[in-house]
C-alpha cells in the first residue's frame, strides 16, 4: 500500500477568517490550485480528515466538509478501506482521444424556420458611455448585497426546518404578503385567490393573449404606445386599432362613436403613466370607460406597471379599485426599484382566468420560490417601505434636476410637462427634423439614443427620454452631449 503524500498542507493551504467564504471553501479552493500547479498530483493518497486537521489547526467535522466538497466535484475519491486518492478531474478531460477540430455554426441555417417580424424589437443592446433608457430605474439606490443576505437567511432556514413547502398553489406565504401590500398601498380588499405572481410582463402579455385573444379580434391602444403588448398581441392574431391621445388621455367618445358594441375583445390602457406620452387618464374619462366596457361587452386590460414610482399622495384610483375586476383585469409589478432579480409582475383577476393561466406557467417557467420567499420576508419585515421611501427621494430629486437641466439647455426649442408618474418625460421639439439623424449624431459623441425612445410622424417629433438611472453627473454630462448633437443638427440644416 502506498504511502500518503508527504507534502506540508499548511504550505499550500492558508486560512484567512477575515474572509467571507467559509473556512471549508476557502480550503476546497485552495486544495484545487495546488492540484492544477501539481503541487498534489493525480492519484497521491492523502492523510487522515484528523492528521490534516490537526496541522491546520482546524476542526475535523471543517475538514471532513471539505473533503466531501472536493468529492463531488471529482478533486478526491474517497475508497472505502484504503483512503482519500487525489483525482484531477481536468487532466482527465484533456486525455480524450483527438476529436476533429470543432467548427462554428454558419451564419445561416441551412433549413426553413419561420420568422416572426412582428416580434422586432427596437432595442439596441450594447449602451455608449452615457445612454438614456425609456424609464428603467437605478438599481443602485437599494443594495443588492442587502436582498442577496435576505435571500441567503430564507436558504439556509428552508434547509434546517423545510417550512416553507411548495403548494400546487405557489408560494401562500408571498401571495398572502403581496396581497397585504397591495391591499394597504393601493386601497383592495384583495385575497390571494385573485392574486397570480408571474416572473416577467412579457409572460403576462403572453398568457393574456392566449387566454383571451382569437385571431381577428380587436384589441384598442392609443395612437401612440407600448411596442412590447403591441407586438405580442398582433404576433396572436389580434387586429390593433388605435385611438387618439390627449392631454386627459385617451380619447373614450371615440371609442363609442367609431365602434358598436361586440366589436371590441379588449382595450389596453395605462391609466397613471401612458406610454410614452406620460399622460394620465382623467377620472371622467375613467368612469366613461368602465361605463362603455360594460355597454360594449369589452375587457380592459389595466397596467399599472408605473405605481411604485407615483410620487403624489393622491395616486388616483385604477379602473380595476372601481369595477372590482368585473371587466378589468390589472397588471402590476412589485419592487420595480430592487434588482431585477429580486422583481415580480402579478395578474389580477376572477379565479377561473387565473386558474387557467396558471396551465401557461407550465410553458413559460413559474417564478422562483425561493425568492418569492424573500420578497414575502422584505415585506413581512416592513423593509419594503423603507425601500421605497429611498426610492422615491432620489428620484424625486432627480427629476428636478432633469427638468432644470432641460430648461438650462434646451429653453424654448421643446415643450415638456413634470411628469407626475413614471421614470421618463415626454419631451416634443419644435423644430421638424430627423431623429435618427440626432440619434447617430449624439452617437458619434458616445451617447445613446435607443429608437424606442424615439418618435416621429407627420404631427410630433419627440423623445421619450427615462431619467432615474442616472446620477447627477452622468445626467449632466448626457443632457448637454444631447444638446450639442442637436445644436450642430440644426445648424447644418440652417447652412
């Protein structure tokens, strides 16, 4: 029998307790550099867990953790009777027979596959230096350090007691939570019954469409709008028909002049914060609509995706605290400002809908439990309001700034109202000019003007311009690069 390794483990082992890994990581990692360095070569017995804990000056049950850590990741095989064998596991990779060189796939496939144009999106993907978004948040405000320890205190609870079993029904605990949040925050009376939480909004629209949309049906937006329902309720078949926009928001006689009743599957509207005219819905127009739902035999489809960042007390009442969800079914998001790991979108509606949107969560994945129980936990401990109070003081001074800034820069060359919801302003130039050009323009001076910020046609040139992701410096700095593309613009057309 061969004799275990002689080599010193505290030579290639140092234990720092400064650090935040666990003594037993820190050894496993350290035990798979001295491997790769050869230091411990492939097949090398190792010492007793007791001989390498006493020259560590360890416990043994920390060095046993280690080697069992190491096991399964394949640095040691553990032989009942005849010891702990160094393995490494990438030597035995690289000791495969040759296999042909590996080729990339080619820039086209060579078979049919169906396209989906509809489903473009206007989004560029890599930002500039500065760049603006169309109304994303700064996911700086609240630490994500702050969440990750709420989400490792739910771990490591769920592997001492296992409290918190799934259900058929989700997580109770954070649809009793977030039922108790919506009630106090946006004045229901809501059970978990009629609550859904779903990963992401584009699930939402997704499974909406199915549930509701045939092809052919009528679906209503405004003249202006949100690209992403848009694009996936056309991609279902659905006809969009538009009505136009003022400044009490949707234009309703319209609807009931232009349309009889039957006619109409659906209406999408964003009665706080429309997209991306910032305008909100009068209360007249409201009580119109729900009136009209019902005459007309229509659902509306409310998102109010923009609630979190309201920043007056009086936040108005949403269609759906109104109707009750007679003919309104209400999109939300919970903790819009956290980390986009930490978020939640939610679907409010009668039983037998969700129930069978429930089936779609199958397809698309169901939101992760475990941080659902985290985000249950942030509101049981009342951290969320504390969040969002942070939240809502910066970006109320940041929208201050932003529209001094635009003041400063731009005077009378746009019109543009304080937005009282939402992360973004609607700013419209009094000039006619091409906004592509300004966007390739303001690109050369490496700032970013995505297109879904950009809007354009006969009547309007307009930017769609979010604010809250960026700190005083980087607005500064990306409002006057803004400026100077637009001031060179005009100048070559004037020359």
């Amino acid at each position: 029998m061969s004799s275990p390794v002689s080599i010193a483990f505290h030579s290639i082992i140092k234990i720092d307790r400064r650090k935040e890994d666990a003594v037993y990581i820190q050894i496993v990692y350290q035990f798979i550099n001295a491997v790769k360095r050869n230091l411990l070569e492939d097949g090398d017995l190792l010492p007793g867990s007791r001989k390498i804990a006493s020259e560590l000056k360890l416990h043994r049950k920390t060095v046993v953790a280690a080697l069992a850590e190491l096991q399964e990741q394949g640095w040691v095989e553990i032989i009942p009777n005849r010891g702990t064998f160094v393995r490494n596991p990438e030597r035995l990779a690289t000791s495969t027979p040759a296999m042909t060189a590996f080729r990339q796939p080619p820039d086209q496939a060579p078979y049919y596959f169906r396209r989906e144009l509809i489903l473009d999106t206007p989004v560029f993907e890599i930002p500039e230096k500065y760049y603006f978004t169309d109304g994303s948040p700064d996911y700086r405000i609240i630490e994500t350090e702050e969440l990750v320890r709420f989400y490792a205190s739910m771990v490591k609870r769920k592997k001492k007691t296992d409290e918190f079993p799934a259900t058929a029904d989700g997580n109770l605990f954070f649809r009793d939570q977030l039922s108790y949040y919506l009630n106090l925050t946006r004045g229901f009376h809501l059970s978990r019954d009629f609550l859904l939480p779903i990963a992401s909004r584009e699930q939402i629209f997704s499974i909406l469409s199915r549930l509701l949309i045939q092809s052919g049906d009528v679906v209503l937006v405004e003249n202006l709008s949100y690209f992403l329902p848009n694009m996936i309720f056309s991609q279902a078949g659905a006809k969009l028909k538009t009505v136009p926009l003022d400044a009490m928001g949707m234009d309703v006689d319209y609807i009931a002049n232009q349309f009889k009743p039957g006619e109409i599957r659906c209406v999408y509207i964003n009665t706080k914060c429309q997209y991306p005219t910032t305008v909100s819905l009068s209360e007249k127009r409201k009580i119109q609509l729900l009136q009209l739902a019902e005459q007309y035999g229509f659902i509306v489809i409310e998102d109010d995706v923009d609630f979190e960042s309201a920043l007056v007390k009086n936040k108005g009442e949403s269609l759906f605290r109104k109707n009750a969800g007679n003919r309104v079914i209400y999109i939300g998001t919970f903790g819009c400002f956290l980390d986009p790991g930490f978020q939640m979108s939610f679907l409010i509606a009668p039983q037998d809908l969700l129930e069978e949107g429930k089936k779609y969560l199958n397809l698309f994945g169901k939101p992760n439990f475990m941080i659902e129980k985290t985000l249950g936990e942030i509101i049981h401990q009342g951290d969320i309001f504390r969040y969002q109070r942070k939240f809502q003081k910066i970006v109320t001074e940041r929208k201050d700034l932003f529209a001094q800034l635009l003041y400063k820069y731009f005077e009378d060359k746009i019109i543009f109202e304080v937005p009282v919801s939402g992360l973004a302003f609607w700013i419209r130039f009094n000039a006619n000019f091409s906004l592509t050009a300004l966007q390739e323009r303001a690109r050369l001076k490496g700032l970013l003007l995505p297109s879904n910020c950009l809007y354009q046609n006969r009547a309007v040139t307009a930017l769609r311009l979010g604010f809250a992701h960026l700190d005083e410096k980087d607005m500064a700095d990306a409002i006057y690069l803004l400026h100077e593309a637009y001031q060179e613009l005009i100048l070559d057309a004037v020359s």
